[in-house]
C-alpha cells in the first residue's frame, strides 16, 4: 500500500487562507474568494487545483439539516473485533450500509467507532441486528444513542 503523507505537503499563507475560505462556504466563487483574498479568481482557481492534485482538497460538500429531512437518530458505535488484522475487511463491509457515515479505527476499548444516522429506531434496529451482526470479524458491539448535538465544527487551519 503507497503511503499518501510520504511527500511533504508546502503550503504558503495563501492556500492556508484559501482552504480556511472554503471549509466556512464551499460554494463561494473562485472571483469572490479572489476579491476577499485581494488576488485574482483565476489566482484562486490554480492553487485549488494544485490542492486537488496533492489530495488536500478532495471535494466540496453542502452542509444538510438531516433532522430536517426525517434523519432523527444519530447512534455511536463501539466494535469490538474478533482480530485487529480484520479491520479492512470489517471497514469495506461497514462502508456498503447507507447508515453508517464514519468509520474510525480507535485505540481504547473499541477496535472502531462507528457513527450511524437512521431515521428512526426501527431502522437503527435493522442496521444493528440484520446488518452489523452479519459481518465477519466483529465479535461484539456497544451502541451510544445521542440525545442531542451541542456544536459539530471543523479545526480552525493555521499556518
């Protein structure tokens, strides 16, 4: 497997801010970007691309209101796994669930911490007892249900 960090990645104060710009709105255009940032959109339109190639931008996303659309339960997931060599295996079957929309592998208790969105517990039920418990290499799981979402942010990027 080809290590992806093995480059070191040089960034300058101008791509730090372009980033910065784009994580607050994805959806500003490369001449208004230009305009905040006192250089030109076609400026802004390169070091995007040159950020694409290097994978530090890897896509732009709009933010949902998932409560708003029926999605009313977000549940967290501990796995244990049968043997830690089992986690890709584990992760690839994870990654064909719909409801489930991150994955990590976790030191601690938990082999993996998985976070789950359904629309309500019948389908939290399904994903749990028809779904997670067909995978081979999961030995045993511990569901958290959240109650409530105080804040969800992404790191402030600095230089």
């Amino acid at each position: 497997m080809e290590n992806k960090i093995a480059a070191k990645i040089i960034l300058d104060t101008l791509d730090i801010q372009i980033i910065r710009e784009l994580m607050n709105n994805a959806d500003i255009s490369y001449a208004d970007l230009g305009k905040k940032l006192f250089v030109s959109g076609g400026t802004v339109h390169v070091r995007v691309r040159k950020l694409e190639e290097q994978q530090v931008v890897t896509g732009k996303k709009i933010s949902v209101d998932l409560k708003a659309l029926g999605y009313d339960v977000t549940a967290f997931i501990g796995i244990f796994l049968e043997k830690s060599s089992m986690y890709d295996d584990v992760a690839k079957e994870l990654k064909k669930i719909p409801q489930v929309v991150r994955v990590n592998y976790t030191t601690g208790n938990y082999s993996m911490f998985v976070e789950i969105i359904c629309k309500d517990i019948q389908q939290l039920r399904h994903v749990l007892h028809d779904d997670l418990q067909k995978i081979k290499g999961i030995e045993r799981t511990e569901t958290l249900i959240s109650l409530e979402e105080s804040f969800n942010r992404t790191v402030v990027v600095k230089e």
